[in-house]
C-alpha cells in the first residue's frame, strides 16, 4: 500500500513540475523585462532539482540528492551574477520635471546656442596644398 501512494505523489509531483517547467520557460522566452527572465531561470532550477529529487526517490539512489545539492549552489551563484550584471547596467538620468519644464518653455533666445564646430586652420593636406607645395 505505501508503495502505491508513493507511485502516485511521484507520478503527481512530476506532472505539477513539467507544468511548471512549460510555464516557466514561457516567461523566459515571453519575459518582458531582463529582471523577469532572471527570476525565471532562477525558478527553472529549483524545478529541476525537484525532478531530480524524484528521480532519486523512485530509484533510490542517493547520489541525486548530492548532485541536486550541487545544482541548488550553482544556481545560486548564477542568479546572483545576473543580479550583478543587472545593477551594472545602471539607468540612464532622467532630467528632473522642473527642469524638464523649464527648458521646454524657455524663449528661444534664453536657450543655449550651438557653437561652432569646424576647425579654424589647421595642417591638413588642404592647407599644405594651398602652400604651394
């Protein structure tokens, strides 16, 4: 009798976990932001060391749990790079709205002028040829 009831809990939790591997992966591919994506791959570990841990109990051999263990800290270890490279990224500086407002309702005369940007002289070979040379 605890046999079958262990059977069907293991037959059970692999179909809640293969569910919540397709919806998982769904958010990867589908995540609209990068922070979504992560917390997705961070999830799709932790189901895999759920089916890990059902294969070691349907075939009793103990070395899963070493190996689920194993993956439990690299996963880890990923999410925490992602998080890092995330903060890395940084955002770009939004102008404040007062000073958002103040520059679009300057006169034109107020606002800043574009300087001139080309070069007075110089040794190019225009110059050189002008010389003569």
């Amino acid at each position: 009798m605890t046999g079958l009831i262990l059977s069907w809990s293991v037959w059970a939790a692999l179909v809640v976990l293969a569910m919540a591997f397709l919806l998982t992966v769904w958010r990867v591919v589908k995540g609209p932001t990068l922070a979504d994506r992560v917390v997705a791959l961070d999830m799709l570990t932790g189901i895999v060391i759920g089916f890990i841990a059902l294969i070691a109990i349907r075939t009793g051999f103990t070395l899963y749990i070493d190996i689920a263990i194993s993956l439990g800290l690299v996963g880890f270890l990923a999410t925490v790079a992602f998080a890092r490279f995330i903060l890395s990224r940084g955002r770009p500086a939004r102008p404040k709205p007062a000073e958002l407002a103040e520059a679009l309702l300057a006169p034109a005369a107020t606002r800043k002028k574009k300087t001139d940007t080309k070069r007075k002289g110089g040794t190019g070979p225009a110059v050189r040829r002008k010389g003569g040379k």
